[in-house]
C-alpha cells in the first residue's frame, strides 16, 4: 500500500485563469527567437490535451475499485487540473494553427497512439502504468524549468508562465494516478518498468517527431532542419542543458519501492503559491517566482 507516503501539496484546480495567450504581439517564435526552441515546448503544447484525457481515462478505469473518499477526493482533483489544462493548450494551439499548424492532423496521430494502438492493444493495467510513467515526465519538470540558471528567461513571458502553472499542478496531482496503480490495479514492479522503458522511448520520440513536422510547415528546408536540429539536440543534452537536471530526479523510479512523494524537493513550488496568492495573476506569478530563485 503507498499510504505511508501522503501528498505533500493539496490538489488545488485553478480555473478561469488568463494567461493572456490571445495577444497579438506574443513572437511566432516567442522562445528566444529560436525556431526550434519554440517548437520543442509547442509540440508539448499540442501532445497534453490528448495526453491529459488518456491519463483521466486510464485512471477511470479503476474508480469503482477505490472505496478510499480521500483518494476519492484527489481523483477528482486531479481531473479538473487536467481538464484545465486541456483547455489553456487549446486555446494556445489555436495560435498554432493560426500560424499554419496542422494541429488536427498531429492530434489525431497521438489520439490513435494512444487510443488505438494502446488501449486497443494493451491491458488497462498496462495504460495505466504508461499514464504513471508520463505523470512521471511531467512532474519532474519543474527541476529544469524553475532552477537559479533561469533557462526560460528569454522566453515570453505569457508562454513561459502557462508552463510555469502546468508544472506547479503536475506537482500537486503527481502520486494520485500512482496510488491507483500500485494500491488499486495492483501493477507489479516489472509491468511498472516496462511502461516506464516504454515511455522513456515513446515521449521523447513524439516531441521530436511532432518538432519536426513543425518546422517543416513553417516551410524550413531538409537542410535547414537539419542544423537546427543539431544545434538543438546539444542545447537539450549538453552537461548544463535543458535536460540535465531531469536526469538523478528520473532515475529513482526504477527503485522497487518508489513513490512520487519521497521526492520532496520542488523547486519553484513555494515561491509560486506565494506570488499567486496575491493577485491569482499567473503571469505575475510565474515573474515573482523566477525573481526569487535567481536573486
């Protein structure tokens, strides 16, 4: 039972949020100016929606096995964040599409992965132990994004605090799908692995995928691509890249007696809440929080 480790943060859906997102002068390539950098975290945007209703649906699937009301509780706590946050990359990938973005037609290819292939093919243990795997990805994130080196701060500001928000609830819902699992579907350690080897394919295969058909309808060449690519891959991989403080936060999911909650430190959580709590101004927000990690 994963009882012996309760939530640290309570599940808290901020709804009806303005992130500002329909203002005309947000840059077509608002990270940096980078082409690539911009489609990275917009093909993030355009893989949650779905990815967010098969992690409700997968966690549906074991509701009238939970007697618990606090777990109860949590499940529909965790539905409603990720129902809105559905909702803000909707409305965000309406830019995208605006822009020339065939959001339809990667929708509709993750859509089949995940609903076809997946939950057609596979036991709905297995898709909830790749929905825990994924939990896993996105709870994490805040590690990369709101650390002293301020990777974000070219960014503009208006993307950069709908990131900011997704990841602050990613940490507040990250055990609930796991308790499901390991406390309701009774997934085993191997099973749990799999999925987690599986996902740790599959989800960086996507983005990149999704990247690149991006670029490519922004009408860059194969060669261009290419270059942009490269250049980004040692931004992402170098030792004090994006993705270097992912790295010692990924791996104790492998240990046999994992639970999301022994990860206790959450960079930018505290200091979010507390610039929240003043105007619910997420946009605020996410600029006091990154003032008072890299003072």
């Amino acid at each position: 039972m994963t009882t012996k480790y309760p939530a640290l943060h309570p599940i808290v859906p901020r709804e009806r949020l303005d992130f500002n997102l329909d203002d005309k002068d947000i840059p077509k390539y608002w990270f940096e100016g980078d082409p690539f950098k911009t489609r990275l975290f917009d093909a993030m945007s355009i893989i949650f929606p779905p990815g967010e209703k098969f992690f409700m649906t997968c966690v549906r699937d074991f509701r009238d096995r939970i007697r618990d009301p606090q777990l109860l509780d949590e499940i529909k706590g965790f539905n409603r964040q990720e129902a809105q946050h559905s909702m803000v990359h909707n409305q965000y990938n309406e830019r995208l599409r605006q822009q020339g973005i065939d959001v339809d037609r990667l929708t509709k290819w993750l859509d089949d992965l995940l609903f076809v292939h997946y939950r057609g093919h596979r036991s709905r243990e297995y898709t909830l132990a790749i929905t825990c795997a994924l939990e896993h990805f996105t709870s994490i994130g805040a590690h990369t994004l709101f650390d002293k080196r301020d990777i974000m701060k070219k960014a503009d500001p208006r993307v950069r605090a709908m990131y900011a928000w997704h990841a602050i609830e990613e940490v507040e819902h990250k055990g609930v799908a796991y308790d499901v699992m390991i406390d309701h579907a009774k997934v085993g350690y191997f099973k749990r692995i799999g999925a987690m080897l599986h996902t740790s394919v599959m989800f960086p295969f996507t983005i990149h995928y999704f990247c690149h058909q991006m670029l490519k309808m922004d009408g860059f060449s194969w060669w261009e691509r290419r270059k942009m690519q490269m250049k980004g891959m040692w931004w992402l991989l170098k030792p004090s890249g994006l993705l270097a403080p992912l790295i010692k936060h990924y791996f104790p999911y492998y240990r046999v007696n994992f639970h999301p909650w022994q990860e206790t430190e959450q960079p930018g959580y505290e200091q979010w809440l507390a610039a929240f709590s003043v105007n619910r101004d997420p946009v605020e927000a996410s600029e006091l929080m990154r003032a008072a990690l890299v003072r």
